[in-house]
C-alpha cells in the first residue's frame, strides 16, 4: 500500500525492511519525479519546515553559578 502512495506522488511514512533479518526502519519516502526510480528519503518529515536553533552566549553566562569562596 505504501509503494501505491508513492507511485501517486504523496509523502508516505513507510516500513521498510532495513539490513538484515528481522530490522525495520521508519523514513518517510516519495518520489520527486513519478518517472523516477529510486525513492528519496528523509528521517524527519519534508513537509514541516526545519527549525533552526540559536544559542545566545549571554544567557549560557548567567546561568553557570560563580563560586566567591568558603561562606563563615
């Protein structure tokens, strides 16, 4: 049933029997050409837009506690 989807031009989440006995894998698989005969593949989903992660330094600084010696 996946391989139908794929031949109709959707993005299908498949089970794919991966290596060796008894491994499977999850990618999603699709075809960018219905003429075309291999699948592309990707772990996570084409369709979402990535998320690109920013890391501020500033705020890495003041979360670390600055040690000002023995207390009496």
């Amino acid at each position: 049933m996946d391989r139908m989807r794929i031949e109709a031009g959707f993005v299908t989440h498949a089970k794919v029997k991966w290596y060796s006995y008894g491994n499977f894998a999850h990618p999603y698989l699709w075809k960018a050409n219905p003429s075309d005969s291999e699948y592309q593949e990707s772990w996570g989903d084409p369709r979402k837009e990535k998320v690109v992660k920013i890391e501020k330094q500033q705020d890495l600084a003041k979360n670390l506690k600055v040690s000002r010696g023995r207390k009496m």
